[in-house]
C-alpha cells in the first residue's frame, strides 16, 4: 500500500509538472502572438514617417510676410584672379555662417521659399558656385562636408569633357554626397543677350535635358553666363521650364524680386569677415 501510494503521488506530481509546463507553453506563445501587432504596428509608423517626410519636406516650415535671401556667388575656390576665391577663405566663410546658425538652402528649398514664403527658419543663405570648375571637387566639396554646407554649381553641360572642368561621373559623385545640387548655367556659355530669341531656348532647354537625364533630376534653375541678359530671356528662360533665373546684379533677393531676374551677393578674394558679413543683410 506504501508503494502504491507513493507511485501515486509520483503520477500526480508528473501531472501537476505536465500541466504547469502546458500552461508556461501558451503563455508565452500567448504573448509572442500578442507582441507581432505592435511589432507590425511599429514598422509601419516608421514606413509612414519616413515617407511623409519625402512627400512633404516643407511640413515643419512656416510661412513670413517677406523674404530676405542672399544668394552668395562663387566661381573657383583657388588663388588668381578676382573670380578665384582662396580655399582658405571659402572655409572660413563657411565657418562663419555655421557658427551664426544659417541654413544653407538647396536649389529646390530656394525655389521653394521665394515662390511661397515658407522657410525652415529666420537666417537663411544660398550657396553658388558658376562655371562647375574641377577645384569646386577637390577643394569646394570637403569644406562643405566637413562643415556640413550645402552648395549649387551651376553646370555649362558642353564643359563637361573640357580640362580644368567637373565632368558628368564626378557630378555624380558630388550630388550623391547630398551637400551639392547641380542647376544650369546653359550649354555653352554664352552671353545670351546677344543671341535671337530661339538661340537663347536652346541653350536654355538644352542643358536642362542635359541635366535632366544625366542627373535624374528637375532643374528647376538656371544662371545666365556674366548675368547678362535682355527682355527675351526670361520669356525664354521659362518656357524652358525653370521656374527661377540668377543674374549677377548685386542685391538680397526677397519674394518681391524679378523671379526670372534674381540678385546675387558677390563673394571676392581676401574679403574680410566684416565684409562678407555685409553680404547677409
């Protein structure tokens, strides 16, 4: 009888054991099919979030009653001439508008702030670069990444095989940096006042087809070659498809400027601080 009683309670031990081991069993699997929801739910939030903010990058700005804009203008970061700014003084620039808290706008921020009025946030500049020199590679680009700027060199598209120029492979790589956009500066460089009107679209149109497929993109901008320009141009320059022109007038743009007509402030070898400083306001 003491060894029946005791196989007996063997059993009903090895039942509890079973039954509490069962138990554990749906819990957990209980709770791993109650976490795979939230784990759902999340990835998705994150899907959206990521999306919105592709689809709306403007949702966080805000709208001013007018714009105040400069728009600096480089052509070569190395020493020479007045059209030569030394690298020196490029990054000491740059510098000084990251330690004051500007935004540097791209292209498309730009266009998108003088046509609505909405900017990310009171001090603002957009950074150009003319001509698309091979220094603005090797010197412009590491200054912009090592001080996290963002800059646009505006591209003469038939210069791309010419020496001493960006070609289309190191555009490329620049663009992909995300610190450098590329908008046009026309096909060959020429003064387009002095060109007939259908001779200005096709330098106009021309290199926005050009930029377009080789740079999967939108230009949305084009910089007239030395500013020079007449009262075809613009009737031309947006009927080519842009929605904004740079000139080389001096001046701060605001959302009152000629859209097809824009100032640029005019950055030159050995400017002082105080000097460039001048240039913001």
């Amino acid at each position: 009888m003491a060894f029946i009683t005791h196989r007996s309670c063997l059993l009903g031990s090895s039942l509890l054991l079973l039954v509490l081991a069962t138990g554990c069993t749906q819990a957990t699997s209980t709770k791993t099919t109650a976490s795979q929801p939230e784990s759902k739910q999340t990835s998705r939030i994150n899907t959206v979030s990521s999306t919105r903010k592709k689809t709306q990058p403007y949702a966080n700005w805000h709208t001013v009653k007018s714009v105040k804009l400069p728009i600096l203008m480089y052509h070569s970061i190395a020493h020479g001439n007045t059209l030569r700014v030394p690298a020196k003084q490029f990054k000491a620039e740059l510098n000084y508008l990251k330690q004051h808290h500007y935004y540097c706008l791209t292209a498309d921020e730009a266009v998108h702030v003088l046509k609505t009025r909405q900017v990310p946030q009171k001090k603002l500049v957009w950074i150009t670069l003319d001509d698309g020199y091979q220094d603005n590679y090797t010197k412009a680009w590491p200054l912009l990444k090592q001080t996290h700027s963002h800059a646009t060199i505006n591209f003469i598209t038939s210069f791309a095989h010419k020496r001493h120029h960006l070609t289309l492979a190191t555009a490329k790589t620049m663009k992909a940096s995300g610190v450098v956009d590329f908008q046009s500066h026309t096909v060959h460089h020429l003064d387009l006042n002095r060109l007939t009107y259908r001779q200005q679209f096709a330098e106009m149109s021309g290199s926005k087809t050009w930029l377009d497929q080789h740079l999967s993109q939108h230009t949305q901008v084009v910089c007239y070659p030395a500013g020079r320009a007449n009262a075809q141009t613009s009737r031309a320059a947006k009927l080519a498809g842009y929605q904004i022109a740079l000139s080389t007038t001096p001046g701060i743009a605001t959302n009152h400027s000629p859209r097809y007509n824009l100032p640029r402030q005019r950055v030159t070898p050995g400017m002082s601080l105080e000097s460039f400083q001048s240039l913001l306001h």
